[in-house]
C-alpha cells in the first residue's frame, strides 16, 4: 500500500538524524573474511556464503548461559561442528560483560561464524502485553543490546545479530512487529556509528502461517535505515519423508521470490518422523538458492524438547547420536551451488503490508528511540549488563511520545502513563506511534493528520 511507505518516508524526513557518530579505534579480530549482504544473498569476500549452520543451546532455552565462555566444552563441541561440515553457529544468549576473545578464536580458527541474538531472557521486550511491550521499550533494555554490540562487532566471524526471536508468536501479537522493527533500526544505527564495519541487522520470526508474509514484507519495507538487513524465519514444515514439492517449500520459493534482503531459516529440522534431513539437498539448490541463503539445524544437544545432534551423558560426555550422522551426510552429500546461486542484486523494498485480521499493525510508523538511550549513539553504552543484572523490563524510561506528523508540537507522555494500561489517557494528549493499544486515536485519525501535510 503506496500510503504506508510515504508516510514512512515523511517520518524519516520530520524526525531529526541523530547526532554525529564518534568512531572509537577498533582492531579487527580473526581470520575470516566479514560476511556482508549484496542484494538478497551473503557475500564472504567475492563468494556467495550459504549458511549451513547449527543452534548452538547446550542447557536449552529455560536454562539461559553463555556457551561461548565454557572453553574446554567449546572446544571439544568444535570438533564436533568442524566433523559435521558447517560454516556457523547460532547463540541465542551471551554475557555481555565478559570478554569472548578466546572462544570467538577457537571459532574463526576452526572457520565457523558466528549468528548472535542481541536479547537475553531479561533484557529483551515483554510481549505480555501491549503495555508490557511499550514499557518494555526502554534505555534500559537498549544499553544491554547495544553492549552486545560492542562486545562482538569487532570479530570478523560474527555473521550477524538478531534483534529479535519469534516474539510475535500468534496471531494476535503482531502489534509487536513496529517495536522488533524499531530495536532492528537502532542497532543498525549504533553498529553504523560506534562500529568498524557494517554488521547485518534482522529478526528470526516463528512460522507463524496466519502472518509469516506480512512479517517479512513489513521488516524490509520503509526507509532504508528502518529495514532490516535481512529476515529468517524458523520452519518445522518439511517433515522426513518429504521433497520440495510435497513441503510446499516450492510454494515459499515463489511467494519470496521478489524478496530482495536475504531469506534464511534460523530454524529447521522436523522430528515428526525420523530425521533423513531430505531438506538440506533442496535448501542449497538452485531450486532454492535464488531466494534462500541456507540455514540452521536445530539443535546441537538434545534438550527435552527431543531436538539434538548429540547425547549429553550424566558425567558431561557428549557422544553423536545417528541424527547427527544422518545430517552430516546430508551435508557432505550436498554442494553449494556454483557461480553465484541465481542470487537477486537489485531488488525493491517490499511494500508495508496492510492491516487486516491477521496484522494489526495500523502504521509503519516506528516508536522513537527512547530518548535516553541516545547518548549511547554518541558515547557508547559502556558495560554490558551480562546475565545477572536486575533485568530490563520495567526499568528505565520506555519510549516517549513522537511528534506524529501533523499533530501539532512534541508532548511527552507522562512517565508511566503508556504503562499504566489505561488506555483511554493517551487520548488527545500524545501519540507513541504505533498506539494502537495506548489508545482511543483511532488509526484513521493518524493517516488523516499526516495527510494533511
Ligand atoms: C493472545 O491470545 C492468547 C490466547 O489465545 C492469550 O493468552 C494472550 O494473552 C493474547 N495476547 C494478547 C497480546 O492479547
Ligand atoms: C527441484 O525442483 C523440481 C521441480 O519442482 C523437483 O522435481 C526436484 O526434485 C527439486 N530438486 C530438489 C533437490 O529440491
């Protein structure tokens, strides 16, 4: 819909750029060489790079550590990694406060990069609510991200960073999309300023099948330092036996084959059945390499949710069970493409979806960044929080309100008041866009104010 992206575009015309970036001397560590994006596909120097890539979660989700400071296990699960053929890892929780020279190493010695999520089970957003999700937008929360950034931007096999994973997880939490979208803009505005090369930016959505496309299309529509750098999604829905046809992932390949960021899953690996990972033969086909850039097999250990690669015995021994074989097969049985894979260099941004049952996103208005977190741009964010901080989610000061466009002068929403939950206050006095939630001004209003420009 034309409306949205113009309204995106004059937002970023009203909203004054941040001030000048300070770059800090910062020395590149690692051998490999940067992976950086070109058009819809990931490029490590002169060659296409295909993620063939592991989740790396030994403890599992409820039990959130950092798995790249535990060496003597690092080690020995490289070994493992480099035996199974992949390029990269995913680390879905880090402690920023601590420094990750060594494992990072073991890494890029062993040609593996790393794909970080930026949010840690209490520095992330709060989806509870809608409130919860606005309060939950803070500086407080933006600092430990930004830290992260610090922590990793200088190793060359840091891939890329996730702003964000499956936080819309139904059909009726998409209202989260504008805030995932806006923490996507300001990392990639403080990696742009504070960093020494471009770091990809994106979210890892869930295969939620009521809203997937329109989650995709709205992370790489609008201006180009609101889109993300890339999108993935988690994809369970090729389960063994099965081929690209039968999946429907034949299907997928046409519905993004316009897509014009790269398109990965950060997720996949169906145990319905027994796991022949007939997947990874159409993945890194030219079927598929044309608009999908490979993916990540979860996961490396099992966990009770009954995924994994390898058995973790009582005494810590780790031993490869046959899924693990299987997948390594499947890997080695299966080359890249050559050339460049029918990659897209020059696509458009996609058009911001229109709102409907299934996407409640009334604008492609971003919240501001909350006016705290600024002073990060320019200073840095100094140290990061790690894992045992007291948390982000009802800390700091959320995002205040945005001189919507046509609205008249700047107010500030009353500290509190977007948390409070009751809704109707917000009317009249202030717009936090997207305010949905916060409130009685009903989308119309919104777009009519800024037509009138
Ligand atoms: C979404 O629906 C589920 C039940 O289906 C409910 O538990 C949850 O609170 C709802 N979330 C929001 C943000 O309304
Ligand atoms: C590629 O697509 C064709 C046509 O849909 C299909 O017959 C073939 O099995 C696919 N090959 C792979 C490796 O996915």
């Amino acid at each position: 819909m034309k409306s949205f992206a113009t309204l995106a575009a004059l937002a970023a015309a009203i909203v004054p750029s941040l001030a000048g970036p300070t770059k800090v001397a910062r020395q590149s560590k690692g051998n490999l060489p940067p992976v950086s994006v070109k058009g819809n596909a990931f490029f490590a120097g002169d060659d296409r790079f295909y993620m063939r890539g592991v989740a790396y979660q030994p403890g599992g989700a409820a039990d959130a550590k950092d798995p790249l400071l535990d060496i003597p296990s690092l080690k020995r699960d490289i070994e493992n990694f480099v035996d199974l053929g992949i390029n990269t890892i995913r680390v879905y929780t880090v402690d920023n406060s601590k420094n990750h020279d060594e494992g990072m190493k073991l890494l890029d010695d062993a040609g593996i990069y790393l794909a970080l999520d930026a949010n840690t089970p209490d520095y992330s957003l709060n989806r509870e609510t809608p409130q919860t999700l606005h309060r939950s937008y803070n500086d407080v929360y933006l600092q430990s991200v930004f830290a992260t950034i610090d922590a990793f931007s200088d190793y060359n096999n840091l891939l890329l960073l996730f702003s964000g994973n499956e936080v819309i997880n139904m059909k009726n939490n998409t209202v989260a999309a504008t805030y995932i979208k806006a923490v996507t803009r300001d990392m990639k505005q403080y990696i742009s300023n504070r960093a020494a090369r471009k770091i990809p930016v994106g979210y890892s959505a869930a295969d939620v099948a009521e809203n997937i496309e329109q989650q995709a299309l709205f992370f790489n529509c609008g201006t180009e330092d609101e889109r993300a750098d890339f999108f993935a999604f988690n994809d369970y829905s090729w389960c063994d036996p099965s081929s690209f046809t039968e999946s429907g992932w034949d299907k997928k390949v046409e519905t993004y084959k316009d897509y014009s960021i790269p398109l990965f899953l950060s997720e996949y690996g169906c145990i319905t059945n027994r796991r022949d990972w007939n997947e990874v033969k159409s993945l890194y086909d030219t079927n598929m390499t044309g608009v999908y850039s490979g993916g990540l097999a979860y996961e490396y250990t099992v966990e009770p949710n009954g995924f994994g690669l390898v058995e973790v015995n009582s005494n810590g021994d780790i031993e490869p069970n046959e899924d693990f074989e299987r997948l390594k097969k499947a890997f080695e049985g299966t080359k890249n493409p050559s050339g460049n894979g029918g990659f897209n260099e020059n696509g458009d941004a996609s058009q911001c979806p229109p709102e409907d049952e299934e996407w409640e996103v009334t604008t492609s208005l971003l919240p501001s960044i909350p006016e705290k977190a600024k002073a990060y741009m320019d200073d840095g964010a100094g140290d990061g929080p790690g894992l045992e901080g007291d948390g982000s989610h009802f800390a700091g000061e959320a995002s205040e309100s945005t001189a919507t466009p046509g609205a008249g002068a700047p107010t500030r929403v009353p500290s509190g008041q977007a948390a409070s939950g009751n809704g109707g206050e917000g009317a009249g006095v202030s717009i936090d866009v997207p305010v949905r939630f916060l409130g009685m001004i009903a989308a119309s209003m919104v777009f009519g104010a800024v037509l009138v420009l």
